[in-house]
C-alpha cells in the first residue's frame, strides 16, 4: 500500500510537465522529491528484508555457538527494530493525513511548490 501511494504521487507531476519552453521551472523539485523518497524507502525494505535473511542464515547455521547465536540475534533485533520504525513512521503520517489533512491519501506524501 505504501509503495503503491508513493508511486501514485510519483505520476503527477513528470518531467514533461514541470518544463516551461523546455527549460526546468521549480516544479521539476517536486519530481526529485518524490523520486528520492520513493527510492529511499524502496532501499529501505530492501537492505531491511536482507538483513532480516542473513540474520535467520546465521542463526539457523550457528549450530548452537552462542558467539554466532548471538551476533545473529542481534541482526533479526536490529532488522525487527528498523522494520518496526519504518512502519510506524508510515502510520503515523497517515494518522495526520486522516486526523489534520481530510484523510486523502496521497496528501501529506505529496510534495507541492506554491501553484
């Protein structure tokens, strides 16, 4: 759902439509914003799932060492931890979304330069 909200937002304004005779007005910002914060976000499920299988790698090939068992434990803590923060950072921008914003979805991950 969030992936799909961010990339929603990411098709309204393009390339094409924030040039002005071909040459870049401040509205080309909103399409750099939304681009960095969709990649950011896309990198963070990414490096999050990664660690969450190199932690359960090392824990189920630890063969009871509780040196591995533990540095693997750590990683699934610090994975769950980072999993955790970005979901409640998603959630909680939602809530003012719904509570402050009207409760469009796309609001308050659209990024706009006074119109």
């Amino acid at each position: 759902m969030l992936l799909q909200i961010m990339v929603n937002a990411a098709e309204r304004v393009t390339w094409e439509n924030c040039r002005v005779d071909g040459v870049p007005t401040l509205k080309c910002l909103e399409v750099v914003f939304r681009r960095v914060v969709l990649f950011a976000s896309s990198l963070a499920i990414v490096v999050l799932f990664i660690m969450f299988v190199i932690g359960s790698f090392s824990y189920l090939t630890s063969f009871g060492n509780p040196e591995r068992v533990k540095k693997a434990q750590g990683t699934l803590k610090f994975a769950i931890i980072g999993f955790i923060l970005f979901i409640s950072a998603f959630l909680i921008l939602r809530t003012i979304d719904f509570l402050f914003l009207g409760g469009s979805p796309v609001n308050i991950f659209e990024f706009k330069i006074g119109e």
